[in-house]
C-alpha cells in the first residue's frame, strides 16, 4: 500500500504551516507528501512557490525521511521542477485535459507518474500504457457526495487504475477501495478542517483521520494478500 498525504494548497500561504504539514504526514504513516505547483501561484497567491521554497520543502521532507511530490499543473511548473530530480511526479486531472502534451512529456522523464483521470469523459485512455504511468481512479468534484462514487471499480486489480484519488468527507471511501483492491490512496490532508481559507480543508483528513486510514488501510490490503 502507498499513501499520498495531499497538503496542496492547505499550507494557506505560510510555509511553516507546510513544514509541520510535512512531519506530520510522516508521523501518521504517508509515505508520500505532495504540494501542488501551478494553481494560484502568481504574485501574492496563496499557492506561490518559486524554486527557493522547493528546495526548502525538499530539505524538510529529506530531514523527517519522506518521499516529497508535486502535482504538476502547468508547463512551466514542470520546467521549475526539474532541477530538483524528484522521483516521481503527479499530474492532475485538469492537466490531463489542459496540456496532454505536458503529461508527454512527463512520462517521457521515466520517472513514476500517477495520473488522475477525474475530468476524462472519453471512450478509452489519455495515454497508452507505459512501465512508469499509473492511473488513478478520481471524481472531481470538491467535496465529492456519497452518490458520485458509484462509478468506481468493483475491483481495481481488474481495471486500469492502480488506485484512488479521494475527495470525499471523511475516510470511508478510500477503505473501500482498499477493499476492493487498490494499492495507492491519495487523500488531502489538513491540520485544521474547519479552516476557511480554501474549499479543501472541509474533505480533507485532519491527522488523526489519516492515521486511521492508514492503518486500517494496511489491514485490509493484508487480509486481501492472504486471500481474505
């Protein structure tokens, strides 16, 4: 199992809010966590990282020992991105749409990619297979209700997706699709669910949430390796 803690954009602006976003990720069991660059990051935006905070945010997640990533959202984010050779990248579901060219090019790198597919409505898949894509399952829609999750797969090891992107209340949904296969979860993540700044803190999981799913999560993926 691998769990993606989405800080995104729940730093509101201060990034020291985004340093302890980051230690507590690794304390509650995520393996990854990830920011977003190339949404609200112009001038004074909420979300304006330049090159001098990756590399504090990389400093940081090195120093507690946690894997850092970034939704790559634009062309130009990709280009600030890649003196810092991180592992892997990912591409959200507006980019898919907005610049195939750009998830080309990424893909391209060799490096991991998880692609969520939120806003692909078409027959098929954006991008034929490679050793390096994985898809994830996603709604787009911020939160997501209950009644717009029938369309996931009743088994992941079956369907094209590796896992499950969530934006739901709460953390239900993610162990339901541990339960019916996936192996990569990515939940936003927040210090504070009642913060007003941005939509995300309301379907995002405080700490003590995420370790629940975490574990629980590990549980489940277990009991499905025996043939539970």
């Amino acid at each position: 199992m691998l769990f993606i803690a989405e800080a995104g954009m729940n730093h509101n602006g201060n990034f020291a809010v985004a340093y302890e976003l980051i230690r507590q990720a690794k304390e509650v069991g995520a393996d990854i966590v990830k920011f977003q660059l190339g949404w609200r990051w112009g001038p004074g935006e909420i979300n304006q990282i330049t090159p001098e905070i990756i590399t504090e945010l990389k400093r940081w997640a090195d120093f507690i020992e946690i894997d850092l990533m970034f939704s790559v959202i634009v062309p130009e984010a990709f280009t600030m991105l890649q003196p810092f050779d991180l592992p892997r990248y990912k591409v959200a579901s507006r980019t898919v749409i907005d610049y195939p060219d750009l998830v080309r090019q990424i893909l391209a790198t060799g490096k991991e990619t998880f692609v969520s597919l939120g806003f692909w409505n078409q027959e098929g898949l954006p991008f034929p297979p490679t050793h390096n894509l994985h898809y994830l399952w996603c709604v787009s829609k911020y939160p997501t209700a209950p009644w717009d999750v029938k369309g996931m797969p009743k088994d992941f090891t079956t369907s094209p997706f590796i896992g499950y992107s969530d934006h739901t209340l709460g953390i239900e949904c993610p162990l339901l699709a541990i339960s019916r296969g996936a192996r990569v979860i990515e939940k936003h993540f927040t210090l504070d669910k009642s913060d007003t700044h941005i939509r995300d803190h309301a379907l995002s999981a405080t700490p003590e949430e995420f370790a629940r799913m975490v574990t629980l999560g590990r549980g489940i993926a277990r009991y499905l390796g025996v043939g539970a």
